[in-house]
C-alpha cells in the first residue's frame, strides 16, 4: 500500500485543525450544512476539490473488485479530493440497484453500502444522484416503461415529471434510499455524515414544457418530499444550469441555443427553500463544438461568474460546479488544452471562494483507477498518470482547503 502521501496529508490537516481549536464555537456532527452562500463543516467554511465516479456502487457489487473502489478513494484523498458525486441509482438491467418498482438487489445495495463506508473511513463526502435524465443505467426512460408495463397511458419519457404513479415510484426510491441502513457501518443512510447531500436528478431536461414550469412544479413536490424524511442532509437539482424565462438576459447572452429547448430554469429550479444549494455543470466542447478554443475559454469564465453573481445575489446558497471536463476527443486536442479548462475553472472556482463568495468546489468528470479500462472514455482521469492535469488537481485542492481551514465562520451572514 501506497500511503506515504495519504499520512503526511492528514499530519498537514490535523496540524491545521489544533491550530484553529477554540476559533468558533462548533457544532461537529460531521454533516456538513449550509449558513448563507457557504457550506459548514464542523463549524468552519467548508471548501473541497472533488470528482465524479459514477461507477462506485456497479464495482463494489462484486466483492472480488471492491478494492477498485478503495484503492481510487485512497488515491483521491492523497491528492486532497474530498467530495465524490455518484449514481444512487441503476433502474433495471444488468446489476441493477431497483430491480424493478420498489424491488431492490440486496447485492448491488450492500455494492452502495461499501462505498458509502469506504468514502466514510477515508474521510470524502458524497453526493448522490437519485435518478438520470438520460436512459443510461435506466433513468426516466426506465421509471416510464415501468408504468406503461403496468397499462398506464403514458406516451413521453416527460410524463416522469407528472404521471401521479411515476412520481409515487420515484418518491418509493428516495424513501428507500433514505432509510437504508448500511450493512457495513449500521448507519442509516439519512443518518450518515459522509453523505453531503443528495441530488434529485442528473442533468433533468422537460422537452414538453420549454417554459421550465413542469420542472420547477415537480422539483418542489420531490424536494419537499425528500426534506420531509431527511432533514439532515443538503438537496440540490443536478441541473447543468440553462437558464429559462426568469432571466430573459441571460438565457439570451450565456445558454447555448440549443438548451433554449429543454425545459430548465437555473433560477426558477434553484429558488425554494427546500433546495439547500445550487448546480451548475459546464462543457463548452460539447455545448459549443464549432467554437474555437480561446472562445470556448471564454465561455466557460463567463458561464461559472454568471452563475456564482445569480448564487450571490438571487439564489444566496452556495454552489458546486457538479461536473467540467475537457474530452481528448475534441479536435486537435492537446494536454495543455485541458490544463487550460481544469485553471479557468479552478481558478474562478477559487477567486470566488477567497472572498467569501458562494463558490464551494469543482468536481471534474470523471475519475478511475488504475485497470479500469472498460470505464476509460475521453474524459477520464487516472490519478496514477501523473500528468500537469493530476498536479492541477492536487493544487486547487490544498489552495481550498486552505481557505477553509483558516477562515473564522463568516463574519456578517448576508440573509
Ligand atoms: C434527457 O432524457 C430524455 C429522455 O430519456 C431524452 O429524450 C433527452 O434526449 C435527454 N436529454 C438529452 C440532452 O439527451
Ligand atoms: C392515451 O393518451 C393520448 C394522449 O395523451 C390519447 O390521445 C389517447 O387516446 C390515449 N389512449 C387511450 C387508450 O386512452
Ligand atoms: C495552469 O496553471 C499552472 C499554475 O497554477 C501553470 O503552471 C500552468 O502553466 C497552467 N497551464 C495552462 C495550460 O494554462
Ligand atoms: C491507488 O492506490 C493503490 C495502492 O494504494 C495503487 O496500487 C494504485 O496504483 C493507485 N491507483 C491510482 C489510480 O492512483
């Protein structure tokens, strides 16, 4: 076992911590909550790197490949990376979580149930994803072909956000995933400080209603949901972040045109109560593949400040930039080019943070480990490679953690 960077990376923290005893006065249940724009954590700013690993549960179903999971949150910790965002979910097919409408693999949870544990010893926070947009690993898809299998007239995947039977399905799968109780470490899962926060939907799009209403309808009904059995935990939408109708200036000068069409509003989906932070997702390659590199740059600095100004003065939550990336599929492609988007994007991520600005962390798309080739896409990232991207990486992670470790709690709480 490699743990030479691990230890002397938690001798620097607990180092940090004593000598900051005595700063607040603290409460240190481990969850991390929310005052204002910023994120808390035992009584203190909470400021953290972070990364997706969609795959989580689907290695830690089989027990013969559970050291995969170990092994990338191990290595994730050593380059300062504590907040991983993951799927809660697989509807249907091969080692499914929900087999079908309220029926659960008992393997693939105990699959969840590790990871979660692994996460909790090791020290990272999760953020899971209730459901997909996407008909990957099931999703809306999934939940409606469900309904129609029962006879329901259903006829677009965008009854999801209306059908009264779907949405009943989708609230049996929350209440099933907050009441879990892990078979590792006996907690519940609406319990357990290593989850940050759950998230309603990756990515949710409503073709059917352009005007963003259907969504905002359905995420307040499953967001009050949520909040009445768990009231512990951070909520957020998963949105990419489209603006809609409630700021025409925006919609006009920042979305791409072609998520005029689908149905999400970053205002209007982020403004309620019960919706503890913001989301945002950002990919100018694929958002804009015509543009070249220097504009798509631009875009992309431009895309997270508008988004951190609406946190700050709309929203007054703060915000993670759920996932960015650079695929090596883009055309012309270099290494130098994904540095650039991983320092626009940390970069901005960290101007915001160091003036008390609601901007909490990055989490890039996507991390693997070593031997996971049947993961390997354009936008992974392997740890091990040590390229300047993972030296990128490891940098903004203790840039932030500084910020949060240093800081007394915010001085004047904004309301
Ligand atoms: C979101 O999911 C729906 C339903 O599966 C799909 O039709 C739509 O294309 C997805 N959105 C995008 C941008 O792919
Ligand atoms: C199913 O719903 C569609 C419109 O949503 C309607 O046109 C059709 O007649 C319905 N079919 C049945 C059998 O009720
Ligand atoms: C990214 O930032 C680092 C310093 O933080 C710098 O050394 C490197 O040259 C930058 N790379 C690019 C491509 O901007
Ligand atoms: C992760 O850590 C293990 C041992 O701790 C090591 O063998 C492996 O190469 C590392 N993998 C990555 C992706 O860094």
């Amino acid at each position: 076992m490699k743990c030479f960077c691990l230890i002397a990376f938690l001798a620097t923290v607990i180092a940090q911590s004593y000598s900051d005893l005595g700063v607040e006065a603290t409460s240190s249940d481990g969850f991390v909550s929310r005052n204002g724009v910023q994120f808390i954590l035992d009584g203190k700013p909470f400021y953290a790197n972070g990364f997706n690993a969609y795959w989580l549960t689907y290695e830690a179903t089989d027990p013969d490949t559970r050291f995969k999971i170990t092994y990338a949150l191990q290595n994730a910790t050593c380059h300062g990376l504590t907040i991983a965002r993951t799927w809660g979910f697989r509807d249907g097919g091969y080692r499914a979580l929900q087999t079908a409408p309220g029926s659960y693999d008992e393997l693939t949870f105990k699959g969840m149930d590790f990871a979660i544990a692994e996460a909790k010893r090791l020290g990272i926070k999760m953020i899971i994803t209730f459901v997909n947009n996407y008909s990957d690993f099931g999703g809306r898809k999934q939940y409606v072909d469900w309904a129609k299998s029962k006879g329901l007239n259903v006829s677009s995947d965008d009854d999801f956000y209306t059908n009264p039977l779907i949405k009943q399905y989708y609230k049996n799968h929350v209440k099933t995933m907050v009441n879990r109780v892990n078979t590792f470490t006996k907690v519940a899962y609406k319990d357990e400080p290593a989850i940050m926060g759950w998230e309603l939907m990756n990515e949710p799009h409503c073709r059917a209603d352009p005007s963003g209403k259907t969504l905002t309808a359905w995420i307040t009904g499953m967001a009050s949901y949520v909040k009445s059995l768990d009231s512990k935990h951070l909520l957020t939408t998963g949105l990419e972040g489209f603006y809609g109708d409630s700021s025409p200036q925006k919609k006009n000068s920042l979305n791409p045109a072609a998520a005029n069409v689908l149905g999400t509003d970053f205002i209007a989906n982020h403004n309620l109560d019960t919706i503890d932070f913001a989301s945002v997702h950002s990919y100018p390659d694929l958002w804009f593949p015509n543009l070249d590199e220097k504009s798509r740059l631009d875009f992309l600095k431009n895309w997270l400040e508008g988004h951190l100004e609406d946190a700050q003065n709309i929203l007054k939550k703060p915000l993670i930039l759920g996932e960015f990336g650079k695929p090596s599929n883009t055309p012309g492609y270099t290494q130098a080019q994904r540095d650039a988007v991983f320092n626009v994007t940390f970069d901005t991520i960290y101007a915001s943070a160091q003036k008390d600005g609601p901007a909490a962390g990055a989490l890039f798309w996507h991390l693997i480990s070593d031997g996971m080739n049947n993961f390997k896409d354009a936008l992974a990232i392997v740890l091990s490679d040590k390229t300047s991207t993972v030296n990128i990486i490891g940098q903004q992670s203790r840039k932030l953690r500084l910020i949060g470790g240093k800081r007394k709690l915010n001085r004047k709480i904004k309301t």
